[in-house]
C-alpha cells in the first residue's frame, strides 16, 4: 500500500502519536517495512520517538486489529511477556491503522539471544487455565479463528482448527471428497493421538521468530492469534517456516520442559497451517499437507 508511506495518512498518526504522548508529534521520516509482513507497514520518525504503523484494507482489517490489539493487552495483564504499547487503531474510509511504538529490535545473533526467545515463550506457555480457547475470536494471517472454549483439546482441535479449515479449503476449490474424507478419519483418531494431556496454556498464537522480537534484553511477543491450548501447536510453528537454533528449544525446556514424543506429533500440529497454505496458495501444498495427513492414519 504506497499511499501509507506516501504521507497520506501522516496527519492522523501525528494527532494519534500527540494525543498519546501529550505533546506535538510531527514526522520527519518513513521507512519501509516489509520483513515478512502480510499488512503493509511502516516505521514513522519524529526524530525522538518511532512508531510501527501497519495497513489493512480488507473488509475485516479494522475488526483484525481491534482483535490484535485485545490480544496484547491479555498478554500485558495475565503473563509476564512485554508487548509494544498500542497508540491507535484508526478506520479511515476502508482503511485500518494499527500504531503503536516501534521496538528498537536487535538482531537474534548469539546462543544466548536465542536462549532469551525460547525461555520467553516458555514463560507464556506457563500462564494456563481450565478451557481451551477464548472468549473472542482472532485472526491467524487473513482466517478468522473461532475461539469458543471447548473443555477437550482433541475436540477443540478436531473441530475449530482441523475441520474448520478443512471446509474452508474445500469450499475455495482446493480439496477433493478423497482428501476430505482422510482429514475426517484423523479427527476422529486425535484422542488416540495428542499426546499427553497438558494444561491449556496461554498460546501466541503465530510465534514464528519474526513475531517473537528481541531488544537485546528480552523477548517482545507481536502479532499474536492467542487462545489457550496445547503448547505443542505453538512449538510446531516456531520453526515451520526456517530452522532455528536447538538453543531455543533447549532453553525452553529448561523453563517448561517438553512432553516426550513432541516430535512425533510435530507434524499433527502443524496440518491446519498446511490446510491455510492450501486454501491460499492451490494444489503447490496438497502433497505436503496429505503426507502429514497420513502419518497418523
């Protein structure tokens, strides 16, 4: 979106970042920000003090962001990770705004910075309560997420990730009866394959390290989809889309230690992202995603 770096919308984020700070705010500098985004988004300038603005212009970006923004309070008040501050959410005739300060983030270089990441989410991961779910829906990428709590994970899993998706893939044209009809026979095996029961922890929700930043001193969780669930499915995703340092998930383990047989439920996880990927992108990702399916068949 060009116009969000073209100076159209510089007048309200001023006013935004003014009524926020209490004093003038004026914007002396833009830049690009394009690091693994599905919302265009900037970093505006006013010489002292930097916000992150991102746009969305889909008919459901300003209800995202509303969705976004409840997410990170819930995390500010109920654990123990920080979160960037939220300035504004703006609806300008179609378009949304989300702004909130920018994190001066530092790069994840040593083993001791991957450490830090990976005992931030166990940190997370240890806020848990009775249910799965939540009380609000949330959005994973452009899929609207409904969150009604359910008191089984299988259930919650089978039904409000696993054939939620299933239908939306179905109902874009990507999926056959046959490949339908092999994702309905793992739902109804997940009791006999989830593992060990687990305390509904509070999930990030997409914590892919683009999303889990670091400032040199601490983890900083943005972009979340949180509800509470199995951890696992958090974990599965930390590294779906590149490798990371073992040093994560060691650290991790030392503060939450990780189920046995994690990774060979790894890939169980990791299907309703597959089953996102199908509906976006086509047939490219059917060969994976029905491999994972079979697996567990």
């Amino acid at each position: 979106m060009k116009k969000l770096i073209d100076g159209l919308y510089n007048e309200p984020i001023e006013q935004s970042v003014a009524a926020y700070l209490g004093k003038p705010f004026r914007i002396v500098s833009v830049k690009n920000n394009e690091v693994g985004a599905m919302h265009d988004a900037a970093i505006f300038s006013g010489g002292d003090y930097d916000v992150f603005v991102k746009a969305g212009s889909n008919s459901f970006s300003f209800d995202q962001f509303i969705q976004e923004v409840w997410g990170l309070d819930y995390i500010n008040k109920h654990s123990e990770i920080a979160t960037p501050h939220v300035i504004n959410v703006l609806n300008l005739q179609g378009t949304a705004l989300l702004i909130m300060e920018a994190v001066d983030v530092k790069p994840v270089e040593t083993n001791k910075d991957w450490e830090i990441l990976g005992r931030g989410l166990a940190t997370l991961h240890q806020t848990s309560r009775d249910t799965c779910g939540l009380e609000t829906h949330s959005y994973l990428g452009v899929f609207r997420q409904d969150n009604r709590p359910m008191n089984s994970w299988e259930e919650f899993y089978g039904e409000r990730r696993l054939r939620a998706s299933m239908n939306m893939a179905a109902n874009a044209g990507q999926l056959n009866i046959k490949q339908c009809q092999s994702i309905e026979k793992l739902i109804t095996k997940l009791p006999e394959i989830c593992g060990p029961k687990q305390a509904f922890s509070l999930l990030h929700g997409d914590p892919w390290p683009g999303n889990l930043l670091f400032d040199g001193k601490r983890m900083i969780a943005i972009d979340c989809s949180i509800y509470y669930g199995n951890r696992e499915i958090d974990l599965s995703t930390v590294d779906f889309f590149h490798p990371v340092s073992e040093y994560f998930f060691q650290a991790y383990h030392e503060v939450y230690p990780i189920e046995p047989g994690y990774l060979n439920r790894k890939s169980l996880w990791q299907i309703n992202q597959w089953l996102g990927h199908v509906t976006l992108f086509g047939e490219e990702y059917i060969p994976t995603l029905m491999n994972a399916v079979q697996q567990y068949l």
